[in-house]
C-alpha cells in the first residue's frame, strides 16, 4: 500500500477520515492524497493549472477566493498530521466522477472517507458520494462516521458464502495480516432468507478453508434483516471494523447487492471496508 485518496469537504467526518488515514499510512509508509472538490459557479472553469476562466468578472473573483481559501484550509488540514507525507489537490466539478478519475489515475490503493450517514427520502433518492464510491471504486475502501481511537483487532466479514471471491478474500487477507486483527465469520439468516444452520457450518467451513483463512472464527447469527444483523454482531462481539464485498449493483448474490453494504456505510457506528466484486 502506497496510495491513500482523502477526500475533505472540510466536515468533522472528513478530518476523522484524514486521522485514520495518518494512522494506516504511517503503518504502511504510504503517502495521502487529500483532495478537495469545489463546486463553482456554473460560468466558471478551473483550470488544472489553477487558472480560473469566467466570463462574469464578479464570479471570476469569487471563484479566485474560494480557491483560496480551500487552499487554506487544505494547508492547515495537512499540516495537522504528523510523520506522514499529504499531498493537496484542489479539483472543481462532479465529486464522484473527480474521485473516480484520482482512483484510476493515481494508482490508488485506498481510499478513506468520512461519511455522515443519511436518512428518508434523501437515502432512497440521492444517496452520499460515500455510497457511490463504495458501488463503483476500483481500491478499497474505508468509510467512518466517528474518530477511530482503537487498534484494528477485530473485524467483521459478512457474506452469504455463495459466489467465488478470490479478489475480495485477497484483498481482505491484506488488511486483515496489516492490522493483525481476528477476522469474524458471519452469516446473517432472516425471515425472508433464512437457511437451516447445518447447511450454513458445511458452507462457511468449506469458505474458509477453500480461501485459508486463518485466525478466523465463524457465526450464525439471526435478525429481522441483513444490514442490522451485521452491525447488531459486530456490535455484541464489539468488533472495530466490519468487512463486506458489493456487487456494485450487477447481480452478484443476494447478499452483495449493493444495497446491503450502502446501509451498513449509511448507519454503522464503526469503520466499514467494502470491495467490489468483480465477475
């Protein structure tokens, strides 16, 4: 691991993520990119030289401030972590495509994000770039929503145990070896999708053992849905980190339907790493 992607839009989260992020560069001697997208007025452009183009002269000087001061504020961002190297980029446009572009370009390896969660009708319409980077990123990726002031010794991988993953389980195997945490083995059963234990023991001991997981113990465990059961477990046994692979919404699974791992980001208490599965 080279290659940490921040993005900040300046919220607590953000800075919480930028934290974590110091923490695991420092670990691994990797560099942060910490990335700031602005949204400027409409007859604006911002120029990858950091020109700014307009062709309203009142826009073109407020744009020049806000570049400024994201400026600004990037600079004190950075220089509030130590022992790691913060490289600042300011870029004006989509976030999500922004992001997605520095992911594909930059040979990222991670990408930490801060994530408020949402609710209502803004969660079933519109959904956080967190979300949209969690579906479609190419790397890892972390969210959090609280400060992570603990080590990494436990975590939480939820799945169903039906789909080949050797992509997801390798890059879980990294993360699991750097921080040297436990990993727990868990199968969410439902009302709607309920499986009898016997069958799920024979399809976890044989995940486990096709994909030599070690230091790992495996559970069963029962709730009215998927995305609660995994928080509710991670929970009880006070894990610090939960892990899930998502389909990106192309059909991989039930249980990797994107949907799933968008509501384990949207409401989870502790970190989530998520990797999309690839066919």
């Amino acid at each position: 691991m080279k290659n940490i992607l921040v993005p900040t839009d300046f919220s607590k989260q953000a800075k919480y993520a930028l934290d974590f992020a110091a923490v695991i560069a420092k670990k691994a001697s990797a560099k942060i990119k910490l990335v700031h997208v602005l949204e400027v007025p409409s007859s604006s452009a911002l120029h990858v030289t950091g020109e700014v183009e307009s062709d309203d002269p009142m826009e073109k000087i407020f744009t020049i401030k806000l570049i400024e001061s994201s400026e600004r504020r990037l600079a004190e961002l950075a220089a509030s972590v130590s022992g790691v190297t913060v490289e600042t980029h300011i870029h004006s446009g989509n976030p999500f495509q922004v992001l997605t572009h520095e992911i594909n370009d930059s040979n990222v390896d991670l990408l930490v994000m801060g994530t408020s969660g949402s609710s209502g009708i803004d969660e079933l319409t519109v959904g956080s770039n967190a979300e949209k980077m969690v579906r479609h990123a190419t790397c890892p990726v972390i969210t959090l929503k609280r400060p992570v002031t603990i080590d990494i010794k436990d975590i939480v991988f939820a799945s169903d145990f039906t789909e080949d993953q050797p992509a997801l389980i390798e890059q879980l195997k990294l993360v699991q070896t750097f921080f040297g945490a436990k990993l727990h083995v868990v199968k969410v059963n439902t009302p709607h999708d309920f499986h009898p234990s016997h069958d799920d023991i024979i399809a976890m001991d044989a995940f486990i053992k096709k994909y030599g997981l070690e230091n790992t113990s495996r559970s069963i465990y029962n709730d009215l849905n998927a995305d609660e059961g995994i928080m509710h477990y991670a929970g009880d046994i006070k894990a610090d980190m939960i892990a899930m692979g998502t389909s990106g919404r192309t059909g991989i699974g039930r249980f990797f339907l994107g949907s799933i791992a968008e509501d384990v980001v949207n409401h989870a208490e502790r970190p989530v790493w998520t990797y999309r599965l690839h066919k």
